[in-house]
C-alpha cells in the first residue's frame, strides 16, 4: 500500500505518481485499486450474508468515497451488449475515464488497450466470474484512463453485458476512432 495512504484520501496526482503494480486499499478493506500502466485494476469485496447461499453476494462497485479523487465523479451509467464474435468501442476518450465491468459471472470480454502517443499495448482477460484473492471473493473491473485507446472484443457465442461508468458526459468531439 502506498504509504499509509487510504483510497478514500489518496489525491489523483499521488495515484498517478505510484509504480506500477502498486495497490492501494479502502481504510474499510472493501475495495483494492491495483495500479498498472495502461489502465488501473479494481478489487470490490463480494459481501455474502450468513442468510443467503454462497450464489449470492454483493459488490459496491462504483463509491465516490472510494473512488472520487481517482476517478472523478461518475457522470453516466450504462449497459453496453457486444453479441458474439463482435467487437465494440475501438477508440479512445480525450476528456474522462471509463470503468468496465462484465456483468455474467460466465462470460467475459478481451481487453485491448494502447497509448497512442507511446504506441505501448496491453492485453487482458476481463472475466465477471469473481477472482479468489488473500482468501477472499472479489469482484474485478477496470479503469481506462484519459488518452488511451481501447477495444472490447466478445469472444463468446452469446452476448456478453458489459457495464460502463464515465467520469464525464459523453460529447462527439471527445470520441476519437483509434483502429487497433
């Protein structure tokens, strides 16, 4: 963790500041903000009741107290369905930042992320089945920041839910074509 700094009160310029692969955690231990090159890797606890089978469990997976300096303020909210073999999105945002999150825990999504500036390329796997971490379930979503180019591409046969948080509004002009 970066210095006994909490999310809820690290400032977006000392996030920006932190090496690679650097976590930063919630003072409450409900959310992990894993901190990599092209896109910042988020942990949401999945929170199961004693009444409710395992198959259950909640995810608080945008917080402004956990997220706010970091993200901004989430400004929209949406579902975005890519239908099998599709790809969706192939550009990249001038003015805010994203977070993606597949909704099926039996679906998933490949993540191609580039900087267009640096020409620097990821590739990841975003799953919506939760992911085993320190003996615990979590939930995992990632943040594309301002300036970086990135497609989703639906692998699977059926279409897969992917739910899409925005630190700004949306504007034509800020949707720049970024063909990867």
């Amino acid at each position: 963790m970066a210095e006994n700094k909490w999310l809820e009160n690290i400032s977006a310029e000392e996030f920006r500041n932190l090496h690679p692969d650097s976590i930063v955690q919630s003072e409450d231990g409900k959310m992990l903000v894993v901190k990599k090159n092209l896109y910042w890797e988020i942990l949401c606890l999945a929170s199961v009741k004693p009444e409710n089978p395992p198959s259950r469990y909640l995810c608080i997976t945008y917080n402004e107290i956990y997220l706010g300096k970091i993200f901004g303020h989430a400004v929209n909210s949406y579902t975005n369905f890519i239908t099998g073999n599709e790809t969706a999105a192939k550009h990249f945002h001038k003015n805010f930042k994203e977070i993606f999150c597949v909704e099926s825990l039996t679906s998933s999504l490949l993540v191609t992320l580039k900087n267009p500036e640096t020409e620097e390329t990821a590739e990841l796997k975003l799953n919506g089945k939760l992911v085993e971490f320190d003996g615990r379930r979590w939930l995992r979503e990632i943040i594309v920041p301002e300036g970086i180019a990135h497609k989703l591409h639906n692998p699977n046969e059926g279409t897969v839910a992917v739910a899409v948080t925005t630190s700004g509004q949306h504007a034509p002009d800020d949707v720049i074509a970024y063909e990867m």
